[in-house]
C-alpha cells in the first residue's frame, strides 16, 4: 500500500456467474476481489439482492490506471461497497475513501500504510475515510491538522462501511410469506343405515 487513490469500477454483465479482473491486479488483490464477491453473494437477501441475480451475471472489476502494479488486501472492502452499490443500485457517497481487508464474513481486518493511504484521501478532498478499527493506533502517525479536516470512521464489519459510504442503507429482500396449501374439501362418507 502506498499513497495514491484508487478508483475501483464494477459492472454487472449477462453471463454466468464469473469474475472478471482487469487493471493490472496482484494475486492478493485479485483474491480480495475474490472476497468481496462471496461476501456480497452470501448476505445477498440481507443486502436486498435477489440471490439468483449472481447464476446469470458475470462481475467486471477494474482498477484503474492499470499500468501501475496493485496488490495486497487492502482495497477488499473498497471492491465489496463498489459491488454491493453496483447489485443495489444504491450509490456510493462521492466524499469517501476507504481502506481495509475483508473476509467472507464481512469482518473489517487491519491494513498496512494506514498514513499514506489517509494522506492522499486528504490531498484528493475527501472529507470521510473510513478504516478497520484495529488501525486506529496508527492514526497517530497522521498529522493533527489532516485529522481535523475528516471525518475518521473506524470500522469492524462490512455493516459498519456501508451504513457510512452508501447515500441509503439496503433494505433486506422481503421474505415471501408462506400461505398454507389450499385444504382440499372432505367429501362425507354417506351415512350408512342401520338395518
């Protein structure tokens, strides 16, 4: 992890459920894409994503600036709000920046170069930066008057970055109420006569 901004693209296309990578992605990065994918896939109903979307899409992720070499886990919860904002049609906040290693689960994992990354999020204008909460020791390496200019949100789950970095939280898929099959009619039994 060094000091630049990266821009993170996703789009869904008709396919069958692939992944594709493109931008010049390390091996790391490309199993935090990886990542990202199984998260969204498996909390799709919590996230409000018809889970069948996933049997007929192929995802397209892309890093721009894909001459430049990029790898490690550090752009995983970046790659699973893009995709979430992409499954959702819920946008992203244009004011944030983010760093943090995801896992399947959607737990938030400490980073490397937390005051390189927060740096040139400050440098690019952004005023929310949110980060795994067992990084927030290193923010003291981040002078005080950047500090002073964000807004450092401190994450441990996936629940926690897109309460902050989504316009609107997804709204969980409605579970279909189950009706009771139709009772069939009982036909009597003619009564029998006593002899």
């Amino acid at each position: 992890g060094g000091g630049d901004l990266m821009q993170i693209e996703i789009a869904a296309l008709e396919g069958k459920g692939g992944l594709q990578l493109t931008g010049h992605l390390g091996n790391v990065m490309q199993e935090s894409a990886q990542a990202a994918l199984s998260y969204t896939r498996g909390l799709a109903a919590r996230l409000g994503i018809d889970a069948r979307t996933f049997e007929k899409t192929d995802v397209h992720v892309h890093v721009a600036e894909g001459a430049t070499p990029k790898d490690g886990p550090s752009a995983g919860i970046a790659i699973a709000t893009a995709m979430v904002s992409t499954f959702t049609r819920i946008e992203v906040r244009r004011d944030v920046a983010m760093t943090g290693e995801i896992t399947l689960r959607g737990r938030v994992l400490p980073i490397g170069g937390l005051k390189e990354k927060v740096l040139a999020a400050h440098r690019a204008g952004v005023r929310t930066f949110i980060l795994p909460r067992k990084n927030a020791r290193d923010l003291d390496e981040v002078p005080r008057r950047v500090l002073r200019d964000m807004k450092i949100v401190q994450a441990d789950t996936m629940e926690d970055v897109l309460a902050v970095a989504l316009v609107r939280r997804p709204e969980p898929v409605a579970a279909v109420a189950a009706t009771p099959a139709p009772r069939r009619a009982r036909k009597k039994a003619p009564a029998r006569q006593k002899k």
